[in-house]
C-alpha cells in the first residue's frame, strides 16, 4: 500500500471521534462529487491524443509525438524487469488501449500500529486525497492484488495495460503546468508520487487543500478492535476547515490595498 503523506497527530475523546467521523463522510463524498464534475468538464485536456496524436488513435498529428513516444519507452524500459515480468519492447498498439474515462482511487496505506497483544496492521484511506488513473482497466487495488499472485498470460497482459496508462497520465500532468495551475485554483494539487506498493510506479495524486489529521494509537486501535475492521479513515480537521485562507480573495484585496 502507498505510504502516508504527512498526517499529523490530533488528541480528541471517543464522543468527538464520532462527530469527526460524521463531518469526514459529508466534507469526503462532496468533495469527490466535486472532483468529478470538474474532470468531467476537464475530460479533454487529460486525453492522450493530446500529447501523441495518431500513435494514439486520433485522427491528427501532434508535434512532438515521436519523441514523447520514445519518452515513453524509456520509462517503460526501466519497468519492464521483475516484479512486472512484462514485454521488454514497448510496443505503440498498446497506447490505442489507453482508456478515455477518468477514474479516482482513494489513497490507501499501512502502518503497524503497537497494541497489547503486539503488532497490528492497520489499512488507513485518506478522505481528501486520490489517486488518478485512466480507466477502463485494473484499478489500483486490483493492480495491487495482481503482484500478489502468480499471473496468466491475460492477467500479465492487464497488468502491463495498467502500467502503461499510469506512464501516460503521469507523463501528460508533468507536462502540463496550466492544467496544474487551474485545478489549484480549484483548491485541488496535482503531484507525482512513487507507489511503493507498485514497485515505485510514479502514480497522479490528486489533493484537497483540506488537511485531516489521525487521533493517538490507542484511540484507533480501540476503534478498529470495536469495529471488527482493521481499517481507518483520516479525519478532516474541521478547525482547519474554518481557518482556511481565500487567495483569490487576498489577491484582489492586495490589487485594492496596493
């Protein structure tokens, strides 16, 4: 699983928890509902064919095409070895399967948390934070679950398919600055982070300028033990929410002001 970009610790009793938790599926499901809408506004700018044209599937050319292709290959290349067991030649077929739709993953990781009978490893879901990725196709924890075991020849096929569509993404966002720009204006940050968990694939995270915080070890761990469910969501830190800054705003009162 992906590791965890810096959550910090919040101390709150079990009642507040509750209340945490309540506010955390509210702010999480309106703020992807959001996301979706402006993905689907935006759908256009995230299409490979913008970057690769005909090797693509389009119908036109792009300049550049070629040597974003070669690009590819050689991130590809530096793949294609164990754990991925795939084709060593990256072949142009393959792009033409890159999928249209955009999809959101939530971000999910581990950690061993101490208890009194040892150890337990605890699965956490960041309510702000997404991974994006072209679909149809494997989504990321199908991907995960396919390193897992040993794989058919279809399932390496779908596998690989996965990895290619992650190489296209990460490589349009990395050139795409204003799109970037647009989605912060948005309140929402565009990075690029290795996924441990896919062998350092470099994967599309999508972000929420709300922060969320995890309460002390002892309060998940009596959490989970009382859920059955060795699972956690971070929470959103309602103060923050309150204190949040408006740079357009501060941007127009600095023109007034200036």
């Amino acid at each position: 699983m992906a590791e965890t970009l810096a959550c910090r610790t919040k101390t709150l009793s079990f009642e507040q928890l509750a209340i945490a938790r309540k506010h955390t599926q509210a702010i999480s499901g309106f703020l992807e509902k959001q996301l979706y809408n402006y993905l689907d506004i935006l759908r256009s700018l995230f299409l490979p064919e913008r970057l690769l044209g005909k090797i693509a599937g389009a119908r036109f050319d792009v300049p550049g095409a070629d040597k974003a292709l070669t690009e590819l290959q050689e991130s590809y290349r530096k793949l294609a070895g164990k754990p991925f067991d795939f084709p060593q030649e990256f072949e142009k077929e393959w792009l033409v399967d890159v999928g249209a739709r955009l999809d959101l993953h939530r971000w999910e990781y581990s950690r061993e948390i101490p208890t009194e009978s040892g150890k337990r490893s605890i699965l956490f879901t960041s309510p702000t934070r997404w991974i994006l990725a072209y679909g149809p196709g494997h989504s990321v924890s199908q991907a995960l679950q396919a390193f897992t075991r040993k794989q058919d020849r279809r399932g390496i096929d779908q596998l690989r398919q996965f990895v290619v569509n992650a190489l296209v993404m990460q490589f349009l966002i990395s050139r795409s600055s204003s799109l970037a720009a647009l989605l912060s204006d948005l309140r929402y940050s565009l990075s690029l982070n290795a996924h441990p968990g896919l062998n350092g694939l470099p994967v599309v995270v999508i972000q929420s300028q709300i922060t969320t915080f995890l309460p002390p070890e002892p309060l998940i761990v009596a959490a989970t033990e009382l859920s059955g469910v060795s699972a956690f969501i971070e929470l959103i830190d309602a103060d923050a929410v309150r204190q949040m800054p408006d740079p357009y705003k501060e941007h127009i009162l600095a023109l007034i002001t200036g």
